[in-house]
C-alpha cells in the first residue's frame, strides 16, 4: 500500500511538474523525479490514460482543459499523438484509388492522410485548407482545388459562405473528415461552427466518408454537432479504442479500422 501511495504522490508531482512548464521530456522528468526513464513511461502512460497529460515522441504535453467551444491550433494538435496520426494517415491512403475526387478538410490528422496521398496519381481534391493545398499539389499528376473564405488564424483553415459555396457545386468520390470529438450515443463532433457547417457538406456531397481521428477523442464532446454514425461509412483510429467503444460503433454501422 506504501509503494502504491508512493507512485501516486510521483505522479501528482510529475503532474505539477508538466503543468507548470507546458511540456517536459523523460530525461528530464526522470531527473526531476529521481527513478529510471522506464519508470517515468510507465508513469506517463497512467497519466494519459487518466486524461492528465498529453504524451509525445519523448515526452509529455499539458492536457489543457479548454471549453467546448474552443479548438487548438493546428501546431499544437500536429505535435499530439504523432505516431498514432501517421499509422492512421497510411491506412487511410491505402483506400484511396489512384483517379479518384477526394474532399478533405483542414486538421492534423487529415494533414496526415495527405501526406501519405501524395504518391497517388490523377487526385482531384477539394479542400478548404492551404496546408493540405500546397502539400498535395506538389505532385503535378494531381489537382487541387481551393476553396475561398474566411482564413482562421491557428488552424489554416477557410470557413464561412464562400467556402460553403464552393463546397455545394462538387460532388466526390470520397470525404475524409477529422474530427473533435466522438460520443458513442450520439456522433461525431467540432468545434467550431462554421467548420462543423463545412464538414457536414463535404460529408452530404461525397459517395462515401471516412473519419480519421486518435482514440482520444472518443468520449469527448465538442460545441457542435456533425452528423449520426449513419452518415459515415468508415473510421479509421489507433489501437488504443476500447473493445467496447468499437463494438458500439461497428453495431452503428461503421466499419472500424483500428492501425
């Protein structure tokens, strides 16, 4: 029971530690803590598993607690639950066919999926952030397509009625849409307004939907409403979805990838 209370008093430290310096690497944490670097996994694990901290490729991020309404920006979220984002990024690029018409919108997980699209050939995408827009039309086999709009600072994407616009003259082959958050009895979740607007058209206007999204957002609410597990055909996620969660949703039709 000693040993225990013990750990609990290191994480609580630990915890303190990460909060009061936004980030913080396990060396350093081991340093600070004076036990092993596997120790300090182990710990770091538990902490994330709890929802108190974010980890990364070394390290650990401060779990901020942000409003419903409120998004992280773009370099934040690229830094959390990189390998996980990357897996799932090349699982998802493996559905893709070579020819297709693709609609995605802006975020670090679809950024992901671009990345790894890029040695496709003949793609017409159609998306409302410029990140995803210079990555992709770096292959010259491809086309890209931007949409006009409102610019929002932090996130590189475009929202707002020219962007929803533009959106409502196409018609794709496929969506493949992020996601803030995820409840199994209810949907999928952003949050923002007008992104949920423009996530929900691509959605309406493509043949099939694919969400790509790190198990940490399911269980998580955001302000806005997306759509039904009906209106999505595929998620892709990481290996970390409960057993429970999956069944859940494969029970709502969707078939479930976890990478």
């Amino acid at each position: 029971m000693m040993k225990k209370d013990f750990a609990e008093e290191r994480r609580a430290k630990l915890l303190k530690y990460i909060n009061s310096r936004n980030r913080a690497d396990v060396m350093e944490l081991a340093e600070f803590a004076q036990v092993t670097e596997a120790t300090i996994r182990r710990d770091l694990i538990l902490m994330e598993n709890e929802k108190l901290i974010y980890r990364t490729h070394g390290g650990a991020l401060q779990r901020e607690q942000r409003a419903l309404w409120q998004a992280t920006t773009l370099q934040e979220r690229v830094s959390l639950f990189e390998d996980e984002k990357d897996r799932i990024g090349q699982f998802a690029a493996q559905l893709i066919r070579d020819g297709e018409s693709i609609m995605m919108d802006g975020g670090s997980t679809t950024l992901a999926v671009a990345r790894h699209m890029y040695v496709h050939q003949r793609l017409l995408v159609i998306t409302n952030t410029s990140t995803i827009g210079e990555l992709l039309v770096g292959n010259k086999n491809n086309q890209v397509i931007l949409t006009g709009g409102e610019l929002i600072a932090g996130t590189n994407s475009v929202i707002g009625p020219s962007a929803e616009t533009a959106i409502r003259q196409y018609r794709t082959d496929k969506a493949i849409i992020g996601v803030s958050g995820l409840l199994l009895e209810e949907g999928f979740f952003s949050a923002i307004p007008q992104e949920a607007e423009i996530k929900r058209l691509m959605i309406q206007n493509s043949r099939e939907t694919i969400v790509v999204s790190d198990s940490s957002k399911i269980g998580t609410s955001a302000l806005c409403f997306i759509c039904d597990f009906s209106s999505v055909n595929k998620l892709i996620t990481d290996k970390n979805i409960s057993k429970t969660a999956r069944e859940s949703l494969e029970q709502s039709g969707i078939e479930v990838f976890c990478v």
